[in-house]
C-alpha cells in the first residue's frame, strides 16, 4: 500500500510540472501573437510617436510587458522548483541564459505574427497606400478657400461678403511668418515687435477698424473656419459689420516644437465718426469768433508808436489768430463732411487749447497798453 501510494504522488508531481510546462510556454506564444497584433494595431493608426517610430516604440513597450508576464511564468515554476528533481534541469531554468532565450523566443515568435496577420503586398500596392496615408495627414490649408467659407458664413447671417485686399494679404503673411520665426501665438507679439496692427502698417494699409484670427493645427480650410465659428471671439470678427475688407495667408513651420501650419486672417473696416452736431456747433463757434476779432487786431498796426513798443506780442497774436482760423476751417469741414480727421488734423486740435490760451494771455497784455 505504501509503495502504490508513493507512486501515485509522483505521477501526480510529474503531471503537475507538465502543466506549468504547458502553461508557460502558452504565456510566451500568447504575448508573441498579442505583440504582433498591437504592432501591427499601432502601424495602422500612428505615424509617429515623441519617442520616433511607432513600430520600434510599440515593440520596446510590449516586449517589457512580456518580460513580466514571462517572469510571471518562472516565478509559478520557482514555486515548485522542489518537485524537479533533477539538478540540471533546475539549473537551466533558474539560469539567466535560459531568461533570455525564453524572451528572444517571445519576440520571434511576435514577428512571425507580424507576418501572419500582415502579409506583404506587391510593392506598388503599398506604395500607393503609404501615399494615400501622407496625403490625408498632410495639411491641405488654401487662402482663397477660406475666404469663400468666410463671406459664406457672413452670407448666413445676412451680411455683406467682404473684399479681398492684397495689402491685407502681405500683412497676414508677414504675421505668419514671424509667428513660425519667434514662436510666438499671440496677437499682442511682444516678442517679435510686430503685431497685425504693425504689420498693417508696413503694408501700407489704412484704415479705420482692424481685427485678427489665428489658427493652427487644422488639416483643412473648413476644420479652420469652423474652429473660428466655434470661438466667440474669431466669430465675432467674422460676422463684424464694420469690416469690409480681409487678407489671408498661411505659412508652414514649426511651433512650440510641432510641425504646423499658422493660418492668420486680417480684417479691415471703414466706420464713419459721426460726429455730434454740439462738437461741430463747437468747432464753428470757435472759428465764427477768430473771423470776428481779426480785423480789430490787425488794426493795431495803425497805432505806430503802441505797436512798435509791442510789436512782437502783436505778430504773434495776429499769427495765432491766422493760424488757428485755417486749422479751424480744415476741421470743420472735415467734420461736416463727416469724415475721419487725418493724424495731422487731430494733432492740431490737441494743440488748438494751448494757441487759445496762449492768444488769452498775449489778449490781456495788449489791452492793458494804452493804444495811440
């Protein structure tokens, strides 16, 4: 009876060892059949990852998963190492050499895989198909689409198309370009030095209202018209009834370590100041009082000896009278005609206050002389 039941307990061992045999070697083509199908998952849907080609990435990841689940599998065997027996097979087991057989294994057995479920194709079948692949990922961004897009929004929402300016062009362009050349993704460009408003400038652009859309990371002209749809900002450029005008460009370059294209689009508008009628009334005022008192002032010259002892307080106070009545006239015709005043015509009514004040003061030294 002893004896039966000693051999019954070896058989038992012998049948267990053939198990975890079974089962090890079923880890190992398991995960060779598991890394060839998620590399071959990942070729189909990944150009490119940040550690460089998805196929090595993929491979390098999966084949230190496998090195756990195979040390998994040794360490069920570590367990009933007693059962073994024999001294050789427990030193090949537990022998690096052995570690590294079973791991070289796995990864053949990955590529073969890789074959099975990825035959290879003619070559100008993949050809076409590696193609196919570049151009879908490949951004396909063009101006003049987007000017379409946009009128056809505007359109929409029932407002009038907006005209294509060259000059607006170059300064979207040039916005692009330093965009992509200091790295820079804001309007303000601190960086660079030249914002849209710059930009406009250098174009020799002008006008009275101005806006700007940035874009990047679109693959088409819709994806970028529909993210500014999407964006109350942009939107509301977009659909401004002040702008008539736009340009449009695109540039390719890299961008805060991407490879992109920068799409920028800049707008232009007219608005008519529409003055109140009490700051033209002002303005009229003014110039109807220098008319009146101009000829007065001009008659001190007939005061021979008063003028000669003042004389230099009387010029300048007959040049100031002169000088503001012809600014006075510009202005406010340009006021009636509601039209924007030129740099040059705002300046001179900033100044206008202080020729006032100083035409008072020259006024009171004057008429504090006694005139003969």
């Amino acid at each position: 009876m002893l004896k039966k039941k000693k051999k019954d307990n070896i058989l038992q061992k012998t049948v267990s060892i053939k198990h975890l045999l079974i089962l090890w070697f079923g880890c190992v083509l398991g995960f060779g059949i598991i890394l060839a199908v998620a590399t071959n998952f990942f070729n189909s849907i990944v150009q490119e990852t940040a550690f460089g080609n998805s196929t090595l990435f993929v491979a390098l990841i999966l084949g230190i998963v496998s090195l756990g689940f195979l040390a998994f599998g040794l360490a069920i065997l570590g367990a009933f190492i007693k059962i073994i027996r024999s001294k050789k097979i427990k030193a090949i087991i537990n022998s690096p050499v052995f570690i590294i057989l079973a791991v070289l294994c796995s990864f053949a057995l990955g590529i073969l895989g890789t074959k099975v479920f990825n035959p290879v194709k003619e070559k100008n079948v993949n050809s076409q198909q590696n193609t196919d692949i570049v151009k879908q990922k490949e951004p396909n961004i063009v101006p003049d689409e987007i000017f379409e897009l946009t009128n056809g929004e505007r359109i929409k929402n029932g407002i009038e198309p907006l005209k294509r300016s060259a000059k607006l062009d170059e300064a979207a362009l040039e916005r692009a370009k330093v965009i992509i050349e200091y790295d820079e993704w804001a309007h303000e460009a601190t960086k660079s030095g030249v914002p849209y408003t710059e930009a406009i400038k250098r174009a020799n652009y002008w006008n009275t209202n101005y806006g700007e859309n940035l874009a990047s990371g679109q693959y088409t002209s819709a994806e970028v018209v529909n993210g500014w749809m999407n964006s109350d900002g942009h939107r509301a450029n977009i659909l401004d009834k002040k702008f008539q005008e736009v340009g449009i460009a695109t540039y390719s370059g890299e961008l805060n370590g991407f490879s992109t294209v920068v799409t920028v689009q800049i707008f232009g508008g007219y608005q008519s100041p529409n003055y109140s009628q009490e700051t033209i009334n002002g303005w009229i005022g003014a110039l109807s009082s220098l008319r009146e008192i101009k000829p007065s002032w001009e008659n001190i010259k007939n005061f021979s000896s008063t003028y000669e002892a003042n004389k230099q307080d009387a010029d300048r106070m007959i040049e100031i009278i002169n000088l503001r009545i012809y600014r006075i006239e510009r202005i406010v015709n340009r006021m009636q005609a509601n039209q924007w005043l030129t740099s040059e015509e705002n300046r001179w009514a900033y100044d206008d206050e202080k020729l006032y004040n100083e035409q008072e003061a020259i006024a009171n030294r004057l008429n504090s002389q006694v005139w003969k």
